[in-house]
C-alpha cells in the first residue's frame, strides 16, 4: 500500500481527529470524537504542536504522530516531546509507524533538537519494539512521576 506523509494543515483536522480519537481508546478512554476533534483543532491553530499524517493512495487518513516542543535543562537545548503516535490497526503491518518517526527525526534535525523523548505504556510491546528499532534507549535512570490537577 502506497502512502505519503505530510504536514498536517486546517483542512486536515477531522481527519486527525478521528485518528486521535482512537488513539485515545487505545489507551482506554472513552470515545469522544467531538473533544478529540476540537482537541486537535486548538494545536493546529495555535500552532501548539508539530502534527503529521500518513495518507494513503484513497486520501484516507491511516496515522499521525504528535510532536510537542519544549527544552531540556541539562540538554541547555531544545528538545520534542513525542507524545502521540497512532496507525489504523489494519494497516500496522505496512511500516507507517517507521515513517511517521522517520519523520520526527528529520523535523527534529530541521530545528535543531537535542533529542526526541517520548513515554509508552509498560504493554505496549509493538511500540516498544519500533523504538527500539530505531536506536531509542529505555530509561532505567529516572522515574517518571504524575501529579493529576483536580
């Protein structure tokens, strides 16, 4: 299967949308395509986040990877928070997941970041083995810690 990776723009945000959607159920959230879609309206406007999107030879949506940008202290630089990465189920075989990290890795380059960090969970084996694959290195140093705001 053909596809090709762009920027996503305006008129890309129902799609992406209805891609993040999914990826939220993922990780086990409760369908809501309307805030997902809005979601995803507010950093493309903003231009709070770097998002691209695979789209096949049929102009359908098939993954996307979400990138945020912020700096890293003992880096003293700038680096890119990989903070969502989703491809249709059916269509994980086709390395699109590869391809949209390819493409992180060259943004990442583009404006010079130290270094991409992203968090997965501890059963996610499939992601766990593309990252790896691409030379990401488990952290066994540092905890990671959440502090919910009620």
């Amino acid at each position: 299967m053909e596809f090709k990776i762009i920027d996503a723009e305006v008129c890309h945000i129902e799609k992406v949308g209805k891609l993040f959607d999914l990826y939220r159920q993922f990780y086990k959230y409760d369908s809501n395509l309307i805030e997902s879609t809005n979601y995803i309206k507010e950093r493309i406007n903003k231009k709070e986040s770097k998002i691209f999107i695979a789209i096949n030879e049929t102009n359908e949506a098939v993954g996307f990877v979400q990138l945020y940008e912020t700096f890293g202290s003992l880096d003293l630089g700038k680096i890119i928070i990989l903070y969502d990465l989703y491809v249709i189920k059916d269509q994980r075989k086709n390395k699109i997941g590869r391809q949209l990290m390819l493409k992180s890795h060259e943004y990442a380059k583009k404006i010079n970041a130290k270094r991409i960090q992203l968090s997965t969970a501890t059963d996610n084996f499939i992601g766990q083995s593309l990252y790896e694959s691409l030379g990401y290195v488990k952290d066994t140093d540092f905890y990671t810690y959440d502090f919910e705001i009620k």
